[in-house]
C-alpha cells in the first residue's frame, strides 16, 4: 500500500511537471513591450523620420509614434508596424506633410496582448527657408543658417554664396544661373565647401558647386613669391616649379626647367585641394589648384547641373616663357542616392607659353559614396 501511494506521488508530480509549469512560467514571463524613444532624422521643411526601439518580450506586438505640435497632447499617429520575438528592434516612420518652421513633440508607443506601453517625449524643429538672390558670404563660424533649407538664386539672376568651413543644412538647392563656391587660399590658409545636409541636394540645370582656381598658390601667385607652386600642407616643399604643371591625383608634366611636385591625399577621402602649378617669374604665374568640396548628403543628390573643383590656368607675358597650369582640387561626395545628368570635374589648368617646354598639370582625386546610383552624368579627372 505504502509503494502504491509512492508511485501515486511521483505521478502526479509528473503531471504538474508536463501540464501546469509551462503554463506558469507563460503567466510569468509574459510582458508588455519594452519601448524606447529615440532622435528624429532627415528633417527638412515638411518632413521627418522618427526612430525608436522595440522590444516585444516573446509577444506579437504593433508599433507605432504619436506626434502632435503640443507637448504630452498627440493627434497624429504614424503607421503602424510589427515586432515579434524577444530581442530589440530598430523601428522608423517617415512624417510628410509637415509645417514650417514648427515644433513636433512625438513619443513611440507599443502593443500586445499584456498592454501597452509609451516611451518618453522628444521633439523636432522642421527647418525654415533661406533664399539667396544677392552674392553673400557664410563663414566658418557663421552658424546662423546651419539648420536651413538653404535655396541660391531666382533661377535668372547670376547669384554666389560662398560657403567656408563646416555646415549642415536641412536641404540645399542651386537654381540656374546660381553658384556656391567658398573663399580663395592664401599662403597661410586654405578652405573648403564641407557641408553636411540632412534631407535633399538638388543642384539644377544652369547651377553649380564651383571652387575652380581656389586651392593652393601656384608660383608667383598672389602673394606667394616663389618659383614653386604650394602643395600639400600649404607649403612650397614638394611643389611643382618653374615650367612644370602641378600634381594632386595626377602627376604634373615635367618642362625644360623647374621640378614636378609629389602626388598626395587619399583616393577615397580626399580632404586637401589641389596643387598650384609652378612660375616663371611675376609675368608668368602658376595656375592655382582647384578648390575641395565635400558634401554628405543623407537624402538624393541630384546634380543636373555641375560640381566643379579644375585647376586654374597658368598666365605668361608672352609665349616665349612659360607657367604650369594647377592640379585639379578634390571632391568628395556621400549620398544615399546619386541621380541626375550633370557633370562632376576635377581637371587640371592649362599651362601658358609654348607647349614644346612647358609640362602639363594633373587632375584632381574624386571620391563618390552611394547606395543607390541614377547619375547618368559626366565624371572627369583629367590632366592637361
């Protein structure tokens, strides 16, 4: 009897063990979702991606965002998308529509069949218009547009802005008839268009980014009262002389005197401009380098326009002697999408003085990063 009562026992123990645990540790362990509210990005005039985390705990859960112009009040609400599993997961939403300039306050939020959940309040600011139809000056530490769509030109009047240093703009568009350039290098500086640009780039046809005859001195350029062009680092050392063409990417041509500079920089991140070529004299001035330019783009780059960096054209008295023309500069460009049917150039100046002893300058360094390629346009890095 006392054996029977044991089996008995140990039967019942199994039981439970195969029938009520699992059920138990469901109850347990079921949640409702872990949300975590993250930054908003590529935010322009009229639009915005919200991002944030979900975990669903081993439920099937559906996401989504509220957002709203009133802090802790949401009248919109984004799709909705679903999260499963038990690891966390990255979730977007895009918002269009949007108004400008305006504050949205949003909160991501999340649902199973324990409850819901809301993760913490965060905001964003779409960006106001800026146009420019008069030739103006944004310089390295001018942040008063940083934020903007930025618009250049009325698509007819011939309209430069001329932008130094780093900057980031919501959007940036180039109308016909309009440049953005940044300032010429002396012997003690040089300078960039480096621009950062949260949404969309969209240079049209008849526009264009242009720093062309803005990067280092060629000899007897303004101020730099050598025979040789500068070059890398701002210096003369390793620079192209006499009637020798600048190098940069490409090698400058040797002429019947002078040296031929070095090449330099990184062929997939070119951050320095290019080199000057050499002179002669005072009456016969080395071409300057092209300038750099650098733009990353998170949204399209259309480019039906151009996105100019050439070397400058050496200048002589007369033809008898001769001045090397400058290497073409950098341009780096890092879209999400690359489209148009423009060109993008970084050729090298033409030398002055009769072509039997004078050399040839180099062409510049393009670097193109992108996800997505529609560009149909012109690519040239040549030598002269």
């Amino acid at each position: 009897m006392r054996q029977l009562k044991y089996f008995f026992c140990v039967f019942i123990l199994l039981f439970c063990i195969v029938t009520v645990l699992p059920k138990l540790s469901a109850t347990v362990y079921a949640s409702a979702p872990t949300v975590t509210t993250g930054s908003s990005t590529n935010v322009t005039t009229s639009s915005a991606t919200l991002n944030g985390t979900v975990n669903a705990n081993g439920t099937s859960t559906t996401a989504w965002f509220n957002y709203s112009t009133t802090s802790g009040s949401y009248t919109g609400t984004s799709t909705t998308q679903a999260v499963s599993g038990t690891s966390t997961t990255s979730i977007s939403a895009s918002l269009s529509g949007l108004s400008a300039p305006t504050t949205y306050y949003y909160r991501i939020a999340a649902q199973n069949g324990v409850g819901t959940s809301y993760g913490s309040e965060a905001s964003f600011t779409t960006a106001s218009t800026q146009t420019f139809t008069m030739n103006t000056t944004i310089g390295t530490s001018n942040t008063t547009y940083d934020g903007m769509a930025i618009v250049v030109g009325d698509g007819s009047t011939a309209t430069t802005l001329t932008v130094t240093g780093s900057h980031t703009f919501a959007s940036l568009t180039v109308k016909n008839n309009a440049t953005v350039t940044h300032s010429d290098a002396d012997t003690s500086n040089t300078y960039s268009t480096n621009l950062t640009v949260t949404g969309d780039t969209d240079i049209q046809s008849g526009g264009k980014i242009d720093v062309s005859s803005r990067g280092y001195l060629g000899g007897y350029s303004v101020g730099n009262n050598s025979s040789y062009g500068r070059t890398s680092g701002n210096v003369t050392t390793n620079g192209s002389s006499g009637h020798c063409g600048g190098s940069y990417g490409g090698l400058g041509g040797q002429g019947s005197s002078g040296s031929i500079g070095s090449t330099y920089g990184d062929i997939t991140n070119p951050t320095e401009p290019g080199a000057g070529g050499g002179g002669y004299s005072s009456s016969y001035i080395g071409g300057d380098g092209g300038g750099l330019i650098r733009l990353t783009v998170s949204g399209t780059l259309t480019n039906n326009g151009s996105i100019v960096a050439n070397g400058g054209n050496a200048q002589a008295a007369d033809w008898y002697n001769r001045a090397g023309g400058g290497a073409g500069g950098g341009i780096y460009i890092n879209s999400s999408t690359l489209a148009g049917s423009g060109t993008i150039t970084a050729n090298g100046g033409s030398y002055a003085g009769n072509d039997g002893n004078v050399g040839g300058s180099g062409g510049g360094r393009i670097a193109l990063i992108f996800t997505t390629k529609t560009f149909m346009g012109g690519i040239t890095v040549a030598g002269v």
